[in-house]
C-alpha cells in the first residue's frame, strides 16, 4: 500500500538520507586513507607528473609536497590519473579521449577559482586533486537526494524509497563515487534528469541527461526513456486523432541528449585526423563513420562482443557475478510477475496505472491541466495543480493506494527494467565485465529491487546478503582501488 508523505515527513527524510550520503562518503574516505597508510601500493608511477606537452604554464615549479599534497595525491590511482592530467594539460594522447570533459571541466574551474589559494601550500595538482574529491563527493549527496524523491514519484511508497536511497549511499561501488571519477557526475544528472522528466520537465530532462553523456559515454542511453515516453504518446495522440508533434519533438529531445558526445568525438576527430596528409591519418580517421572513442576502447582497453570471454578472465567474471546475478534476478522477477508489459512494450499497462503512472505513458499531462484526486471520508475531492510543470514528491506518495500501481511491478518501473537489462547485456557481453559493478551502480531499479527484497518477510534472507555484499566490497574496494590493484 502507498505511503503518504506529509511535508514535514519528506523534508526529515531528504535530512536523515543527506545524513547517510555524508557518513558514507566519510567513511569511504577514512578506509581509504587507512589502507594506504598500511600498505605499499602496487604501483608507484602515478605521482609522476611531467611537464604538459601543449602548456607551458601549468609546467612552473610547484612547492615540495607537504603532508596534505601527498595524501591528496596518492589517490591519484587509475582512471584519477588521466582525469587529472586532463584538468592540467587538456587532451594530450589519444588514449585521453576516452574520458569526457565534464569531470575535468569542474576539476579546472574549481581549482583556478574557489581554490586558487591553496595553490602555494599545496602545489597546482594537488589543488586539482582537491577538487576532484569535492566534485564527486558533492555529486553522491545530491544524486542519491534525487534517487529518493524519484523513488516516491515512481514506487509510491515512502518507505521502500527511503531504504532503496540508503542501499544506494552504501553501494558496492562506493570507493568510485568518493574518487576522482565521473560515476558521481554521471549519477547526479542521469538520476536528477529522470527525476525532472517524471516531474513534467521535460526539456529541463534533456539538459541533464545531455550533461550526463558528457560525463560518461552510457549517458546517451538515457535518451530511451525519452523514446519510451514518445512511443506511448504518440500511440495515445494517434489514437485520440491529434498531431503527432510529439514525435518530431522526441526525435529533437534525443538528439540534443547525443548531440554532446557527438560533438565531442568531432572535437577529437578535429584535433587529430584534421590538417595530416593520408598516410599520417590514424586508422580510424579512415573510417566512414570515424568514431575514437570506439576505436580507443577496442585498441587501447581491447573492448568488443565476447572479447573477454577468456579463461584467464574467470576471476573478473567471478568478481561482477554478484551485481549481475542481482540485476538479472531483478528483471526476470518484473518479467514473471508483469509478463503482459514485456511483450507489449508497456502497452497493456491498466488504464488505472496509465492514469497514476509518472509522465511516461500518458499524453495527458502534456495536453491538459493535471488534476490531483484525493480520498477523504469516502468523498473525492478535484482540484487542480498550481500551475507550474513540476509534481511534487508529496502528490506522488499520495496519489494512489492500489498495489497494482505501486512498488517495484508497477507500470511505471517498465522502462526502467529494460535500460537496466540493455546496460546488464552490455557490461556482460561487450564490457571488461568486472566495470559492471560500477557500470549498473546508478540504476534505480537495482536498488528498488533490494529495497522490495528487504522488506519481504519472504526474502528477508537475500536483504542480509545483499547488505552483506554491500559491505564486503566497500572493504575490499577502498582496500584494493586505493593501493592501485584491481577492483572493478
């Protein structure tokens, strides 16, 4: 059954979860600093800094490294290094292009702005090191406030909402949001862009999930759940024999969530294929459609369809099998449970849940005024929204009390499964597959999942698991990513 959310409840909640974001980040961080303080790390060469190849001057000598510089600047580990080098020296290598500009944006604007100062005391790159965590970690605050509020909108039960929000500040993958890496950024706009298109925003939805695809390359597949709600809206306009603008509106929608990552690879076509005679050109410069990134992920990293599918890979394969086992079972339970959605494309969804569905299958919240109905004494009550396109958490949680239309098998959690099961195959089948772990860690639906698992009597064994999970790769993550050996 729905739980209602009075105000004053939403606000203790959003309070007591921002709580949790901290204490986790907190904790992260403390582990972090602990193991490395009590191991040797694999690999020493990251506090290498040469001089930038392009910018002379960012090279002037920078201050000895005093105790805050080193510890900033041994979590300069893997991906940390390039978005580092990145921030300092622009796109140097052609192997850097294989990490989008958002992160390093922010990483540089923080560091030649709000902490421009501590550049004497700490040195240029520690500065930007500094940024780096602050930027991540400002980012898992705010993405995993906006996983709750679309939680409400979309389950319908402040309960589940909250518990799936605190699963999510405890993830498997919390080392990377708490690194110099983009899963924060990328989960901030793909979560808070989702959150705006159920509230009615949509062309505010497209902005973030725009920015989404500037932090990590997965992001453009957010442009589905605008194809999702344009299909549904364009059956429902052709069925009540209205224009069909909303198609040629979706397509532009999708096309402006691309357009960024498209731009980006024009960028890096231009800097190195541009201006070279034929026989200096690299391979991929060739191509009829010169794609670097792909080429960068299959040469540099060896990515492709069943690439990894290798003995000596047992290990890794072992290592994702527990965020993958939960993420197939989370859609083969939708599946068996809501079956008539699968085939239908959601088309079979009750004309009750298209009613209380959240903007994904209705065109009536783009055509007419939203009306809220509200059940008190057995008496209904019409009244119309104030008029401005965002709905509330608070009307969301309220707005029904059916069990067919809330929880995790609702209609609203369709499209959700079916981005989950399109990024499941893709870390599974194309991906180095021990990236799932972090890969899925921004899925709503994974946590929605848990968070229906744990509060099953039923299934209150798997909640321990889960939770148990959870926490083994926290401790094995900050234990293994900060000393530069392999996690995920």
């Amino acid at each position: 059954m729905a739980k209602a959310m009075e105000p004053n409840s939403k606000s203790r909640k959003e309070l007591v979860l921002i709580k949790y974001a901290v204490f986790s980040r907190l904790l992260v961080l403390f582990l972090t600093i602990s193991w490395r303080s009590f191991l040797q790390p694999y690999d020493t060469s990251a506090a290498l800094n040469p001089p930038c190849l392009h910018h002379e001057e960012v090279t002037e000598e920078s201050p000895p490294l005093n105790a805050v510089s080193k510890t900033l600047e041994n979590g300069v580990v893997w991906d940390s290094v390039y978005f580092v080098r990145i921030s300092q020296c622009g796109y140097e290598y052609e192997q850097t292009y294989a990490f989008l500009p958002l992160l390093p944006f922010f990483i540089s604007l923080l560091s030649r702005t709000v902490f421009a100062p501590l550049v004497p005391l700490i040195g240029l790159r520690g500065v930007m090191v500094l940024s780096g965590y602050v930027v991540s970690n400002l980012a898992f605050v705010f993405a995993a406030i906006y996983l709750f509020r679309v939680s409400v909108i979309v389950l319908k039960d402040a309960e589940a909402s909250f518990r799936a929000s605190v699963m999510f500040c405890f993830n498997p993958a919390s080392i990377f949001y708490s690194s110099v890496y983009s899963e924060s950024l990328y989960a901030l706009f793909s979560i808070g862009g989702l959150y705006h298109l159920l509230s009615g925003a949509s062309n505010v939805a497209v902005l973030w999930f725009a920015l989404s695809g500037c932090a990590r390359s997965n992001g453009i597949l957010n442009a589905g759940y605008i194809c999702f709600q344009t299909m549904h809206r364009a059956y429902e306009a052709l069925y009540l024999k209205r224009r069909v603008c909303v198609l040629v509106t979706g397509l532009l929608r999708c096309i402006c969530i691309c357009l960024p990552f498209v731009a980006f690879q024009a960028y890096g076509y231009y800097n190195i294929c541009h201006g070279h005679k034929l026989e200096e050109l690299r391979p991929w410069c060739k191509a009829k459609v010169p794609l670097l990134y792909n080429f960068i992920q299959s040469h540099y990293w060896g990515v492709g369809f069943l690439r990894y599918f290798r003995f000596k890979q047992l290990p890794n394969f072992l290592l994702a099998s527990p965020i993958l086992s939960l993420a197939v079972c989370s859609i083969v339970s939708y599946m068996k449970t809501r079956h008539e959605l699968f085939i239908s494309l959601g088309f079979q969804a009750t004309e009750k849940e298209k009613r209380s569905s959240a903007r994904l299958y209705s065109l009536k919240d783009a055509l007419e005024p939203d009306v809220i109905t509200s059940s008190n004494d057995n008496r209904d009550i019409r009244q119309r929204k104030p008029r401005r396109k965002d709905v509330t958490v608070i009307n969301a949680a309220a707005k029904s009390n059916s069990p067919e239309t809330t929880g995790y098998f609702s209609a609203d959690v369709f499209p959700f499964v079916v981005h989950l099961g399109l990024m499941t195959a893709t870390a599974f089948f194309i991906m180095h597959v021990q990236v799932a772990t972090r890969f899925l860690s921004a899925s709503p639906s994974l946590y929605w999942f848990a968070s229906h698992l744990i509060a099953s009597p039923r299934h209150r064994k798997w909640g321990y698991l889960i939770w148990s999970y959870c926490a083994a790769y926290i401790l094995l993550g900050t234990l293994l990513f900060s000393n530069f050996y392999p996690f995920t």
